[in-house]
C-alpha cells in the first residue's frame, strides 16, 4: 500500500518543512488538492504551489484537480512538477483527450469520480488509466466522514479491473484513518490518501505507520 499524505492539511506557511518531515515519516507520494471554487465549493491553490512543492521534494506528487475543465491546465501542472496528474470525470468532455495528453508527457494519468457518480461513467475510460481515485467523501472540505457506502464502488472496481487483468490501482480519499483502512484496504484500495490523521494527531511518522500496520478491523 502506499500513503499518499495530502499537504492542504499541512501547515501551508512552512510547507517546505512539512514535506521534509513528510519524507522522513515514510510517506510514498504527496497529495496536492487543486481546487478552483467552480467544480467544488473550495479554492486552495494552483501551478505555482506544485512548482515550490517540487522543489522541495524528489518524492512523487500527485497532483488532484478538483477543478473545472481541467485540459485547460494540465500541461501546465505537468510543467510545474506533476509525475501523477488526477482529473474527475464529471468535470470535463475530454476525457479520453486528457488521459492521452497526460500520458504523452510520460506522466501516470488518473480519473476520480464523487461518492454518488456511478462507476459506469469511467468504464469506458478504465483501460488507459493508471489510476482510478475514488472519493469517500464529497471534495471539496477536509476533515469529514468517510462515507461508507462508497466501499461497494471499490469492490466493484476490483473486480471489473481483476476479471480484465488490468494494470489500473485504485486510489482513495476522504476520511481514511486507522479505524477504517484495513476494510478500505481488503475492498482492493491500494493507494491511500490521508489528512487530518496524518497531520492532526501528533507524530507524523506514529501516524503514518499506524495507518500503513494497523491491525484495526469492524
């Protein structure tokens, strides 16, 4: 599994130290929330955060754009440092344009969908991803609830990606904590996207590890 810690739950203001303690507590990528206030009801931040966070880091970021759309910007996140670049289905017409665009850059593409978008809408899309990034909370807002009715999409998705053999990872964020990663992780989640469990609670690296050995289950 890997830990993917989502920096918008850092301390902005000295995020050059947070991703060094970061490294040091054994987090795989960093997580960058884009957010532009149109497709969610929340701004964060844009290319030029990404391109100080770069660097700062060799460790692969994965850059979610939460924003409207999206082939309007991505060659300019991939620009700025982007090595995975995340896109949601329901915020664009180009899917298949954008997915080709990002791997044309030699970049690991992801689409992500919202707790309530039905898998069907990535389906047709499934084959040329790296990553699927399914919501388990409504974007937009850290801090909430996992939502555990999206742990079926995740089932479903293994299995529709296990029966064609596909080299596709499914990704999660919202809400993940050690009291649920383990269902989270046995539903076939592989990448775990974390906050407020990480950069709330004290040690990071305790935090980290507790998410990645946990032995919690319902």
């Amino acid at each position: 599994m890997l830990i993917a810690p989502s920096i918008l739950s850092g301390d902005l203001l000295k995020i050059g130290k947070e991703i060094k303690k970061l490294e040091s507590a054994g987090a795989d990528w960093i997580h960058l929330d884009v957010m532009d206030g149109q497709f969610v009801r929340n701004i964060s931040f844009g290319i030029p955060v990404v391109k100080s966070v770069r660097q700062c880091t060799d460790l692969p970021l994965d850059v979610h754009l939460m924003i409207k759309d999206p082939e309007n910007y991505i060659e300019e996140f991939i620009k700025a440092g982007a090595d995975i670049v995340t896109f949601h289905v329901e915020s664009t017409e180009c899917v298949e344009k954008n997915i080709k665009e990002i791997k044309k850059a030699d970049k690991k593409a992801g689409i992500a969908l919202k707790p309530n978008t039905n898998i069907e809408e990535i389906l047709p899309f499934l084959r040329y991803v790296d990553i699927v990034l399914v919501m388990t909370v409504e974007p937009g807002f850290s801090g909430q609830r996992f939502l555990s009715y999206t742990l079926s999409k995740v089932v479903e998705l293994k299995k529709i990606i296990d029966e064609k053999h596909l080299p596709v990872k499914i990704e999660v964020d919202g809400g993940i904590n050690p009291q649920n990663v383990n269902i989270v992780k046995g539903a076939g989640a592989e990448i775990f996207v974390a906050g407020n469990s990480i950069f709330f609670l004290g040690n990071y690296k305790e935090n980290i590890d507790a998410l990645r050995n946990t032995n919690w289950s319902f």
